[in-house]
C-alpha cells in the first residue's frame, strides 16, 4: 500500500465538505475563479506564473490506497464517500491568464469549472501553487527591472522556504528574465542555466588564498569566477592579477571576480581599477549579499561597475512581500452565480474575462473586467487550457515563456515599470458585472438580508 | 535510470567546489557549524527545530545513477570525480541543540564533524531544512505567547511557499506549542492532531445558510463548527441559535461557530451574547483572518471571547520576518581552527559549545559561549545525535518533543517571552575563544594582511 501521499495534502475542511455535498448529492458545476485581492505596498503589477505546475496537480489528483486507509482510520467520514473517492479524478475545464502575463486586482488568475467536489477539493494546493510562483515571479520582474543590461541569477535555495519552494524560485525567477540559478536540480528539471562559484569555506580550507584560487581555476578551467573577499576585497583582487598570467600560460582564463560584502559599489569601483590596471579588463565583477530591488537601483544611479548579481533570500522567500492577498472563490454553482459578501471581502460573482487594451504605442492602456460572454474590444487574457481533465496544448517551452514574458512586460506602461509610487493601473467593471452583482444580492435570501 | 533528484537539490558552487577538493585529495576533516547572525527586529529568541528532517536527509544522501549522468553530460566535471560521488556516503558526526530549545545568535545550532567533501555538500539542503523549520517554530512561539490558553490552529497551507514548508510548518508550529493544523498530509505523516470546519463555499453552494449548516452537521456529527460569516455574522449566530434545538433533538451537538471578517472581538462579543441568550453558551467561537501576534495580544487586552484561532499566512511564511540571517561556516579543518573574516560577517573560529546557566527560580540566567572542549558551569546544549552517519538515538516522537518545547520556552526571562522589545539575553564569548580568534588571525597569513 501506498503511503497517504499528495490528494491529502489539503486543508481538512475540503474533506469535510465533500462529505457533505457526496451526502446531499451536489455534483453539479460548480465555477472558481482565484484572483488577488490587493497589490503589496509599492508593487504596481503581477505577472502570472505556475500554470504548468497547476495543471499538472489537476491531471493527477487522486486518492491512493494509502490515502483512503487513513481516511477510514480517522473515523471521520462514511464508508461510501471512501469508496467514492477511489474514483475521484479532475474532469472539469480551466481557462487561465498565460504565464508571464502581467494582471492585476480583481482580474482572475484561473477559472476551474468541474463538477462542486472536484473543483472544491483543488482549493488548497492550487493556490499553494500559483500563489507562490506568481508571487515570486512577480518579486523577479522588479528585480530585473531594477538592473537592466545585468546578469541577475537566484542565489536563494538555502534561505527559501523548503525543497519545492527552492526548486519553483528558480522556475518563476527565471521566467520573469533571471538569467539562471544555483539550484542544480533545477537545470535536469526545468532546463534553466545553472551559475556557481565558490564559497568561503573553499578558500578557508586551503592554507592561503592565492592556493585556493589556483585550485578551483584548475578544477573548473572553463567557468573560472573567484570569491574574492574572504579576507581583504582589494588583496584579493591583486591576487587575481598576479594570478591571471600564469593560468593564461595554462589556457585557462579568468572569467570573473565575486564579492559578497562590505560596501559593494565601493570595493567593486576599486577592484575594477585594479583589474583594469592589471591588463584585466574582461573579467567581469559579480555581486552578492543579501541585495534587493533598492540597491539594484542605487548601482545603476551611481554607475557601479558591478556586472551581474547573485540575489538570494530575498528573492525566494520574497521577503519584502512574502505573500499576496489571494482567494479562489465560488462564483457559480448549478447555473446560478454566487457571490460572497463578508466585510471586507466581497467578490465579483459569475465568470468573468479580462480585456486587455493596447494603446497607439502598443503599450497596455487599461483593463477590463466583464463578464465572461460580453463582448469588448481588446484581448481576452482568459484562454482555455484544460478540457475534460486533458491539457489543451502540449506544455510550452520555459525558455518560450520567458522570452513572451520579457515581451509583456516591456508593454506595461512606462511609470508602471518604474519601481517607485505610480497611480495603479486602470481596471474597469462592466457595467453587466455590477448588474449582476446587484441581482446575486437581491435575489439570495442570506444576501438581502445582509444588505438590509 | 532514477531521474536527477534529491543530491542534485544543491548549489552548484557545492559541487564545484568538490571537483576542487577531489583534485587536490583534500578529504580530511572539516568542522562546520551553522548558526543564527542576528534576531529579527522585535523578536527575543529563537526556537531549534528541523533537526530531525536534518538528520534524515544527511542519512540519505547519495548520488544516484539519475544524478551522475546529468553531471556527466553537464561537461562541467571529470569522470573520474563523477565516478566517486557514487561511493559517497554521510559517514559523519553531527552534534546539535535539541529541537525546542530557545537559542541566540552565534550560538551554534548544529555542527556537522566530516571529510570536507561530505560537510561541503551538505550545506545548501541541510541550511534549508533547518532555517525554515526554525523560522517558523520561533514565529509559532510568539503566537502562543501572546494567547495563553487559546486553542491555535495553523491555517497556513495554501499561502505556505509550496507543499513541503506546507508540511513542515505544520510541523513546526506544533512543535512550539499549536494545537494542530489544518493540513490533512501533517496526520499521517507527523501525527499531528487536524481541525477543519468549513469554508464560504460550502454556504455559497446552497441556496440558504440555514440549509448549508444543517448539511454540514449531517455530515460531520462529532466536528459541528460552523462558519457564520459570509453574508451576515450576527445573523448567522441566531441561524445557529435557531438550528440547535432541532439538531440536539437529532443527537447532534453544535461545538463552535467561526467567523473569519470584520472586527473579530466586536463581532465574537456580539456572537457571544447571542448564543449565550440562545442557550448555547457551550458554543466556542473560533476565529481566522489575516492574525498576527499583535492581534492576538490586542484581543488577549481586551478580553475578546474568542476561544481559539486559525493562523494561516503570517504563521507559514513568517510575514513580518521571513528569514532568519543564518550561515553554516568552516570553523576547522585537518585539525586546524578556521575563521572568516569578510567586512560585518567575521565568526568566532573553532569548535564550540553553549553552556546556559539557570538561575534560583529555575529561569535561564544566561549563556556562554566557548570552545567545545572547555569546561564551565551550566548546561551544554550541543549534543552528540550521529556518529559515523548514524542516529545515535531512536527519532523523539514529535508529542515528546513538544511537551519539552512548552517546558523549555516556559524557563525563558519573564521579559523575553513578552513580545515587546526586551534587552537581549545575556550570550557572554569566553576568554578562550576570543584568544583562539586572534591566534587565528595571527597564523593566517592572508587574515594576518586583512588586519594590517
């Protein structure tokens, strides 16, 4: 028997309630739709991501033996809603926003259209997904909006929250325009481009410096990039100088310099100088230690000649902003559209698409939120991807959804690009959505009731 | 072929490295201890926890056939160094403070005792596992400080970053005192106790509240708590006021009721009084929504009748500290003391131990931290788990190490386990280990010229 394995990793209460729709029966359509609620502070886009690990999880959901005995152990459930989940699988549709796609509050990320248990059941793992690579992806395009022309890689498996969030940083980052990663696993899995140089302890455990850097050009002779700061940044660097001629007369060249603390800008302008007066000029200054979009900003503002940048934890566990403010909501359930209406968290009821307006200069000009079967001018952003359990297209390429990525994100308005404070971007309700909205409050009891 | 995996879960720079070392023959023994910089900003104390993940992974820690033909065909290493990585095994000691014990920074959390090869690569996952497991312990703890009493409840799956720190805040926070979680997986696999109610859809799928509490406590006879607040809270409270009676007459008994918007404690008084007029004055209200420490405290002031809590995003990511400054440094090696001197990250060399001395009241009075074989007065808090890359002792069952937790958090100062700002805990560096950082600096000659 299988161990009670991935169908139970959920909150308790989809099981409860399933309980209670196999109960009274209710397998009709049910209709969510996840979208965020708000923007972090200072944030002025989204860009979708973890579509491809979402649909995986649809196709695969199902119940174990293992997972059914644990069921039954709990004493928690009837026999036959048990039995019935054996047969369990994801039959229904999604359409969602394309990865890589900037989107904004309100504007449904996915929509899931299956019968109520099973559309109910993906509730938790589903935005365990999708909210954490589009909150990291999103976290990324800042980054990289922040170093334009810089080779940026993630720095950040040790410091990001467990094994899969390490692995899926590496994904979101890279399709938000990261140029690579750290994480090994991620190159066999994801077919990103792996960085490394070296740690401190290298350096440490050879007797001194200048020895260590001789070892690690001779054991990786074509990817040669030292720590230069173990000890004294600028000492380290007149190392390299001396070093440089001999590994030339060897065939190896020195590819790069790190440093990973004190004043970066300040000890990278120095080393420049002495690589440079050193007949080094092509070896290039990478940088390191605990770095976020505002010092991003500050070296380009002052022209620090830093040429790429390793950035961790701040990166995966997006520590500015280390969630969004995300639900996935029943919006229709048998033909009828639903709408919560707790203070404070209201929702927008039925299914809805997204216009998406482009101005004279191709920019994005302003969104809009209708209801699924209006028309409007524009492109609708919600495409169908999942039919009857199945995927649509085959998976896209990564590096064909990083390359459209960088294309969107060049379409956002220019003060939106900016990092600083900018007035959001315009996101229009329809005037049928606040229709319905209206009719959903008047035509529930509960709902009325609350209004009054 | 197994496909590339777990060893892979790694920095480059890791393996890297390694190639450096297996040239060079450098398989002698490497000291390396992991340890906390500084505090979080507001927070008093941190809580170990992870080790037992830890251990399990250094157990395990192989390259499988999967693993070695990606190096192979990455170009980037010889084959003769490829080829060993198949023998390699963990075969070393590892000593640690246990899981729920309080520590400080620069104390160490584990040291890992192994050829440099084996320390080396253990780094990058072994940081992972116990960073994270760590963060949220220390974040759990101040949550149950600050509701004493209260029933607590990890809510945090959804938002976690991806399904293991899903799985492992679970486990963390119950480690530090929660009374469980809502993750189903986190029963099976850790045997901690799981609570679920019901979510808005559950409501939003019926045509009327009333129909859907009723259906729910069908359902789930011995778990009636019902949720209260997705069109009116007050008017769900005399829902259930009104349901009660017709349930009991059924055997059934309403336990709670939740409500999850609005201002918690005005509606949980408004509710209370409603259901104590009703006859319900055994009905526990529960309540969830976005909770912090700072709330907790604030309804603990105000003597709020809430009887517990779902604690979701800001529990399982950490939101108001989502990493801890930690770094697993090489402190000795082939028997020499090792030390890094990089500007603002310089550590105490050596192998060291924390002896924490208890005052007449049995409370922690202070700590000292000293070279491993030195002696002093107090309790040593870093202790042999492995050897020759075995447990040395059966896993703890998650139930013990809590109680002990609970104990262990209750002999901290009175004014640290308030949440307000305290002054830091005594942590003193003995004389010994100040005079093994200078002969340090002394005898490495490259550290030598940092300092001149």
């Amino acid at each position: 028997m299988t161990p009670p394995g991935d169908a139970l990793l959920t909150d308790l209460y989809q099981l409860t309630m399933l309980q209670g729709y196999f109960d009274r029966g209710m397998e009709e359509e049910a209709v969510f739709e996840l979208f965020v609620r708000k923007l972090p502070a200072g944030w002025n886009f989204l860009v979708a991501a973890g579509l491809e690990q979402a649909l995986d999880f649809l196709a695969g959901l199902r119940f174990s033996d293992g997972d059914r005995k644990w069921l039954r152990d709990s004493g928690r459930f009837s026999p036959r809603f048990i039995e019935s989940l054996a047969e369990l699988r994801f039959t229904g549709a999604v359409e969602a926003i394309a990865e890589g796609t900037p989107f904004f509050p309100d504007e449904p990320l996915i929509r899931v259209i299956a019968p109520l248990p099973q559309a109910q059941l993906a509730e938790s793992r589903l935005i365990n997904i999708l909210h954490f690579q589009t909150l990291i992806a999103s976290k990324a395009a800042r980054l990289v909006l922040a170093a334009p022309g810089k080779l940026l890689v993630d720095f950040g498996l040790r410091r990001a929250h467990g094994a899969e969030a390490g692995l899926l940083a590496a994904r979101a980052s890279y399709l938000a325009g990261f140029d690579g990663t750290a994480t090994v696993l991620a190159a066999p899995r994801f077919g990103i481009p792996v960085f490394g140089t070296m740690a401190h302890s290298f350096v440490q455990a050879h007797d001194d410096e200048m020895a260590a850097f001789e070892a690690f050009a001779r054991a990786q002779p074509a990817h040669v990039v030292l720590l230069i700061d173990t000890y004294d940044t600028e000492a380290g660097a007149e190392k390299v100088v001396e070093l440089a001629p001999r590994l030339r007369a060897q065939g190896i060249k020195v590819k790069g310099v790190r440093i990973d603390s004190g004043d970066l800008a300040d000890h990278a302008r120095r080393v420049r100088d002495i690589l440079d007066r050193g007949g080094l000029s092509s070896v290039t200054i990478f940088a390191s230690g605990n770095l976020d979009e505002g010092d991003l900003l500050r070296f380009a503002s002052e022209a620090a000649p830093i040429d790429g940048f390793g950035i961790g934890t701040r990166l995966t566990t997006s520590a500015s902003a280390p969630y969004l403010d995300c639900a996935y909501k029943l919006q229709e359930y048998a033909g009828r559209p639903r709408r919560k209406r707790s203070e404070g968290k209201a929702t927008w009821p039925g299914r809805k698409q997204v216009y998406r307006a482009f101005g004279t200069d191709g920019c994005m000009a302003g969104d809009r939120l209708t209801l699924a079967d209006e028309c409007c001018d524009g492109e609708p952003l919600l495409q169908p991807v999942m039919r009857g359990g199945r995927r649509l297209q085959p998976s896209p390429r990564l590096d064909d959804l990083r390359r459209r990525t960088g294309q969107q994100i060049a379409l956002l308005p220019e003060l939106l690009r900016q990092l600083g404070p900018a007035a959001p971007y315009r996101v229009e309700i329809s005037l049928s959505l606040h229709a319905l909205a209206a009719e959903v409050d008047r035509t529930t009891a509960d709902a009325a009731a609350a209004r009054r």
